[in-house]
C-alpha cells in the first residue's frame, strides 16, 4: 500500500490527486504541461512570478499552495528552476507512442550527459526504471538549478520524478555554499521563515553549536514553517567549515509536511 | 586525554546539573560540569517550559514549588533573559464530576497560600472565547508563568563560565572511582580522569546507569510525553490552558492493567501553550517509553482531545512533534540527596517539574554539600526513601 505525506514525507500519488494538484489526462494528452506538486503552505512565490505566461497563481496570503492554469501552461519548465522546495516538474505524455518525458531538477555533479542511461527514481528516491537523458538545461536563468529531461516509458510518467544521482564528490551543498560566499555579508537571511541571519548562524557557532540542532536550539532556524527545508544544507556546510569534522545529520521530525489538526487527528491509528 | 583536578565535578548539562553548578559557583566552590553532549542534549531541550504551582500534593511540595516559582522570578534579575512570561494559567473540567474536584482543588490551593480563582461557565468563556461551549467551569491560577527551557540553560551557561565555572561537552562519564571505605574518589572520562572529593549526579532519565558505576540503586525510569508545534502566528488562547486530568495524572502512572483504552494507557490529556515564538504548543501524553521518537498513534490521539477542548484547532496545521522522556520516581517526586558513598549526591528525577524545580533543587543542592542548613526539610526528597518502602 502507498504511504502517506504524514508517514513518508512525501506525497502519494492518491494524494495528489486527491488534493487538485495534478493536470487533467485530457491535458496530459495535449503534450508536455507542468505538474506542481507543492504541498508546504510556506512564504514562498517565485514560481507565480517565473511563468511567462501568467499560469501560476499563489496570490494572497503568500502560504496559498500554487494554482496551475493547465490551459495557459506551455509546458516550457521555466518554473522547475525557480521552485525552491524542488517540486515543479514537466511531463510531456505524447512524446513518442508509449514514451513520455519527464523534467525535474537536479542539484547534485556531476551532470549526466545527453544520451546516457540513467536509473530514473520516483518521489521516494527509489528506482522505477532506466531512462535516457534527452535534454540537460544548465542556463544562466536556471541560477545553479540544473534540469534534466530524461525519456520513460508512459506508464512510469507518472511515478518518475528525478534520477539517482551519479557521484558524491561535489552535492548540492556545494554549490549552496558558492551561493553564500557570492552573497557575503553577515545580513544575508539563511532560513526565511524565522528571518535567522548568516551572522546569527555564525554567532551560534561560535559559542558552541557543532551540530545542526545546536544551530537551531540557539538561533531557531530550520524551525519555522519549511521546516528546513532550505537553510539545513547551507546551516551543514558552514558548520563543516568551522569544524573540519563531518556534520552529524539532524533528526527528522514528523509529520514531514504541515497537517492540520482535524486531518491528523481523524487518521486511522495504525498502533 | 586530559587528567584533571576538581574541587566538585557536576556529572550532566541539563536544568539539574546546569542550576546545581550555578548555585555552589555562588558560593565560591570550583566546579566542573561534564556533560556527553551539547549543552541542555537530554529531556531540558525537549520539554515545556511551564512554571505553576497548581497540580503540585497539598502542603510540603506545593509549598516546595511556591519557592521554586520565587527562585525562577529571582534568576530573571540575576542572568540573562530566558524569556519568562509571567501569564498565570487555566485548567477546565470536562464535566460536572470534574468540576467538582476543581472545586476540592480550589480548597487545597487556598490552604496552602496559593492564588486561585475558581471559574464557572461563564468565566471560562469570557476568559477564553475559544473555550468549547459545552465546557462547564475551571480554575485560574494568576501566578506563575513560562519560559523558554534552552534558553534557560544558556544564559545559566553563559553565567557558569563568567564566575569561573568550566564545563566540558562531548566528553562522557564512564566510571565512578571510590574507595573500599566508600569515599568517593574520583570521576573517569572518555576524555580522561578527574580527581575530585565531591560529585553530584544529574543525569536525569540516565542517573540509574552513572549510580550504578557506584554501586548505587537510583530507582529513576522514563516516562515519556509528546508535543506537538502548531504552525505560528494562530491565535486559540492568550494563556497555558489545560484540562484537569493533567493534575490528576500527575499522581498516577500510565500504562496499568485496569487502562483499557488507548487514551488511557498513553495518559493523554490536553495541553496549549502559546509561546513567545508566536507559535503554540500541544500536549500531552504520560507513558512508560525510552524513546524520543513521537509516536504517530499519540499524537492523533492529542489532536482528537485539543478539538474537543477548542474546536477552532481543526483547521491549524502541526509543523512539528517532538518527545521526551521524563525522569520518573516510583513516588513521582524528585531525589536531593546525599548517598551511600561519601562525597557523592544525586539531583535528578525531578518527573514533569525538572524545569521548574531546578533552581530550587541546585540552590538546596548546594547548600547540602556546603553543609549549611537547607531551605526546605531534605527528607520527602532522600534516596534512601525507596529503601524504605522496598524493606
Ligand atoms: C514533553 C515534556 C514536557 C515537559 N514540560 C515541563 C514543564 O513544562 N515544566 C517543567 O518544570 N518540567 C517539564 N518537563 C520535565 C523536565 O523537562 C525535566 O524534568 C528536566 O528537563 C530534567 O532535567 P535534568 O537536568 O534532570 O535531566 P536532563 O535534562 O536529561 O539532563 C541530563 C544530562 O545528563 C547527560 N548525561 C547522561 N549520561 C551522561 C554521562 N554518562 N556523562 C555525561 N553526561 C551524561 C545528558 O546528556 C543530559 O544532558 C517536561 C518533560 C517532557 C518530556
């Protein structure tokens, strides 16, 4: 049985469907369309500002969940990039007869190469498939956000979400860092929900923190809303630096995702 | 490795230990605090942070948790901020049965010089329009208040390390030396051994293993609670409300065989806190458990009871659930005492008051290895009190 976003942290494909978040087939039939699988009701909007065609709508309050207009949406992927919690994807279901395409992004070096075949994985990083790389876009918009177009066969198109990836040396921390010393500057917020400063992550350093919860005990960042999502890795890699010691990793807390109390409190008990 | 000498060595960086060392730097003593993880790495960093004197037995301990209270408001002078919020808090009955122990509660209060008002229907409501309708009454206690527990400890920290206090984190106690006289000798580290005439140990849930290098039988087991984190900026409550089954679990371990629900045998009850950082917290479950893990089961079960309380939380969303496992006595109250080995004490099993009772506690701690006279009768709080009852 598939689990659940409360059990997994990530979404089932019911739930998605279940919650409006998919295209409809009829448009799927259509050619390639953005599928946005956001489920953090979180301050957060690029990707309503990154469609050229208006088709994204989050509006007001900003913690609205994305609203896909399926008829304006081209499907070019211009969002992917943009997502921060890595969760707009592209899928083009009349690629070939019984072949679709599927576009995610991919922080992680080294890039796969056109042509080559790649284990395609689903939402849960578990491998689906092997698939053929058809399109790598690294452009100067895409701001360090790599995406990948990999072909598989139509009944995965649904499930494949990403690739695994292919070496360890260089990861999306990396990279996360070259963004902080590019931004320099004490200022420079870390973790937008709790508005915790790269100096107050420093301070926290220095009197002592050596771990992500020391970090987040004494500053509160990675605590807000996302959860962590996007100031965990940068929070890992300056602690790295200050130590030279690798970086325990942080426990994880459910439920993954925010959930309401009525939904947590109806869910069938499974003790 | 590092081979040391101390005058007294505090075995444990939590409220117990953290408070203790604070208190006999007081009093012009050189100590050292040893602690295997970061500062507050046990049951202080997963706990409430709530200070009131309202579920506490009628006289000596109540009384005991009035001073507590005073040496908390105290400390606000003395260390850095902590954010203490002096709130007071409610507690509502359920039912009409339950509104009759609130009035008994009322009663013992007031003998015991503790404020408390008691609240009909009416009040509840006006205090606290969120209040579900059919709630019939409850009672506020005006005193008392919250604070946030981690930074509690680091502003103790930051103090310890101004008077002189050294604390070393990472490096964990191993052994305890003592003499066949049995005099405490000394304290073994990962990280080397320290020379020391007196130890205290405050290791919360893990003081059964340190006593047992001493050949000491702390009879201190985890009982486990659960909160959850509702997402911030959502308004329920101004102040920390809770329902009246959490005083009346505080006398009574969950989990016996008569339980025969779930709810029961978890010891849930309903708790909110709103908290500085704008968020609220959940509570709250009661049950023997050595794990720090939330438990799905639970926390369904605690969302099912805080609608019933408030049913505006439907449609709020949990960020967050975490859990920690409560120091827990076989009378439910904490250990102040010396022990069986000269020079070394114990201060640890303080339950579901470890926050609160911490400076009380490290305050009368000091006092007791110090020699002078203590601020309350150290009796009701000795170790040798379980043997006792074993005999
Ligand atoms: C969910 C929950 C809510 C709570 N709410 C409240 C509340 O609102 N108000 C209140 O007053 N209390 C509350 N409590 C209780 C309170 O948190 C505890 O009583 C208190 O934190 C215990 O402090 P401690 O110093 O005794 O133990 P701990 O904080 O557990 O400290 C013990 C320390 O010893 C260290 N240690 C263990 N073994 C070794 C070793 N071998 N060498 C070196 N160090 C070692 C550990 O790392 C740990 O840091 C709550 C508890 C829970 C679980």
């Amino acid at each position: 049985m598939d689990g659940t976003i409360l059990q997994n942290g990530y979404p089932s494909l019911d739930e998605l469907r279940q919650m409006g978040r998919f295209p409809s087939e009829e448009r799927f039939r259509k050619g390639p369309v953005a599928v946005i699988e956001c489920i953090q009701q979180i301050p957060c909007d690029p990707c309503e500002g990154a469609c050229p065609f208006g088709a994204i709508h989050v509006g007001t309050p900003i913690t609205n969940l994305p609203v896909l207009d399926e008829n304006r949406c081209t499907g070019c992927g211009a969002c992917i990039s943009h997502c921060s919690g890595l969760a707009i994807f592209v899928v083009n279901k009349a690629y070939k007869p019984g072949m679709a395409t599927v576009s995610f992004p991919h922080e992680y070096l080294p890039l796969p190469e056109n042509g080559q075949i790649v284990d395609a994985v689903d939402r849960a990083g578990s491998f689906v498939c092997k698939a053929e790389v058809i399109r790598i876009s690294n452009a100067p918009a895409n701001d360090h956000t790599p995406v990948i177009t990999i072909a598989v066969p139509l009944e995965a198109a649904d499930d494949v979400r990403g690739m695994k990836r292919l070496g360890h040396e260089d990861s999306y921390a990396g990279e996360a860092e070259r963004g902080i010393k590019a931004a320099e500057g004490d200022d420079v917020l870390v973790c937008r929900c709790e508005e915790i400063s790269i100096g107050d992550i420093k301070k926290a350093i220095s009197e002592g923190a050596t771990t992500l919860t020391g970090v987040k005990r004494r500053t509160r960042a990675g605590m807000g809303l996302c959860q962590g999502r996007t100031c965990h890795q940068l929070i890992e890699r300056m602690l790295q630096n200050a130590s030279n010691v690798p970086v325990e990793p942080d426990t994880v807390r459910p439920p993954m995702v925010p959930v309401s109390m009525d939904v947590l409190g109806r869910s069938a008990d499974d003790e | 490795m590092m081979n040391d000498v101390a005058d007294v060595v505090v075995i444990g960086g939590g409220m117990q230990g953290l408070s203790t060392a604070y208190f006999l730097l007081k009093k012009g003593r050189n100590v050292t605090v040893i602690e295997r993880g970061d500062i507050a790495n046990g049951t202080t960093s997963r706990s409430d942070g709530d200070i009131f004197v309202c579920d506490s037995t009628p006289g000596y301990f109540t009384k005991l948790q009035k001073a507590a209270l005073d040496e908390i408001v105290a400390l606000t002078h003395e260390i850095d901020d902590f954010d203490w919020m002096a709130k007071g808090c409610v507690i509502l009955a359920e039912n009409e049965e339950q509104v009759e122990i609130a009035k008994k509660q009322y009663q013992e209060k007031i003998a015991d010089g503790i404020r408390c008002r008691f609240m009909d229907k009416h009040d509840v409501h006006e205090d606290e329009p969120n209040t579900a309708p059919d709630i019939p009454g409850g009672l506020e206690f005006p005193d008392g208040g919250s604070l946030n527990p981690m930074l509690f400890a680091y502003s103790l920290t930051r103090a310890i390390r101004q008077m002189g206090g050294k604390i070393r984190c990472f490096t964990t106690v191993t052994g305890i030396d003592v003499s066949p006289e049995g005099v405490l000798r000394g304290v073994r580290t990962d990280d080397g051994d320290i020379l020391c005439s007196t130890a205290v140990i405050a290791c919360g849930v893990w003081s059964r293993e340190i006593g047992m290098m001493a050949g000491l039988d702390i009879p201190i087991t985890p009982m486990k609670g659960d909160l959850l984190v509702l997402e911030p900026n959502v308004y329920i409550t101004r102040r920390k409300t809770m329902d009246i089954g959490y005083s009346l679990l505080r006398h009574k371990k969950a989990g016996g065989a008569d339980e025969k629900t779930f709810e029961e045998a978890h010891g849930i009850g309903f708790l909110i806190e709103p908290t500085n950082e704008k968020n609220a917290l959940i509570g709250f479950s009661k049950y023997p458990a050595d794990s720090t893990v939330s438990s799905l089961g639970v926390m369904q079960a605690m969302a099912r009871r805080a609608i019933r309380f408030f049913p505006i939380i439907k449609d709020m969303n949990v960020i967050r659930a975490y859990a920690g496992v409560r120091p827990w006595t076989p009378d439910h109250e904490a250990i102040v005492s010396a022990t069986d080995v000269q020079g070394l004490y114990v201060n640890a099993g303080h339950a579901g008051d470890g926050i609160k009772l911490g400076p009380i506690s490290g305050k009368m701690m000091s006092q007791l290895i110090c020699g002078e006279q203590t601020d309350f009768d150290l009796a009701p709080l000795r170790l040798d009190r379980f043997k006792e009852v074993r005999v």
